[in-house]
C-alpha cells in the first residue's frame, strides 16, 4: 500500500539491523532485489532503473541519506530507485534454510 510505506519507514523507534542485493528466484526468472533487514521484520524491494537520462544535470549532486550503504547511494545517484516488492514479512514468521548454491 503506497499510503502505509512511508509510515513503516519512518519509525524512529525501528533499527535497520542489515542492508543488501539478493537474487531472487522467481517462477523462471531472476529478479534483482534488495533487502533491509529491520529488528521486527525483513522488507523486500524490487531494483529499478531509470531508463531516463537527465540532460546535461550532475547526478552527483542529488541529495541521498548518508545511512544507507555505498553501493546503494550509488545506485540512487545513477538514477535507479527501489519499490517495494511485497508487504513487509514479520520476522516471529520467517523460517531460514540454508540451501545450495545453484
């Protein structure tokens, strides 16, 4: 829900634990995704890119949240942007397994 995401970002009280790319398998494709992983759950967001150039304008000087991790402040500057894939999955609910690399 558009109206919620922002709501469950913004908690001042929450933690981001951990923050990164994934692989995601998909039916028959390979999604490019990246995880933040927050104290009370695991939040999933699809990687896009802006297929759109900004004529001549220095995307280095787009402000980006000095918390977040290079490579993703990279990813932002070259104008790429993540959306939310699924609703949050509370962690009392998640059920890891390792599995073998492909």
């Amino acid at each position: 829900r558009e109206n919620s995401s922002e709501n469950i970002l913004s908690s001042a009280k929450r933690l981001l634990l951990h923050e990164g790319r994934l692989m995601l398998v998909e039916s028959t494709r390979l999604l490019d995704v990246y995880l933040f992983l927050f104290e009370d759950f695991l939040l999933i967001t699809k990687i896009k890119r802006n297929k759109k150039k900004y004529g001549g304008s220095d995307t280095s000087l787009i402000p980006v949240c000095p918390s977040l991790t290079p490579e993703l402040q990279s990813f932002i500057r070259e104008g790429g942007f993540c959306t939310v894939l699924d609703q949050p999955i509370p962690l009392d609910r998640l059920i890891l397994k390792n599995v073998e690399p492909i």
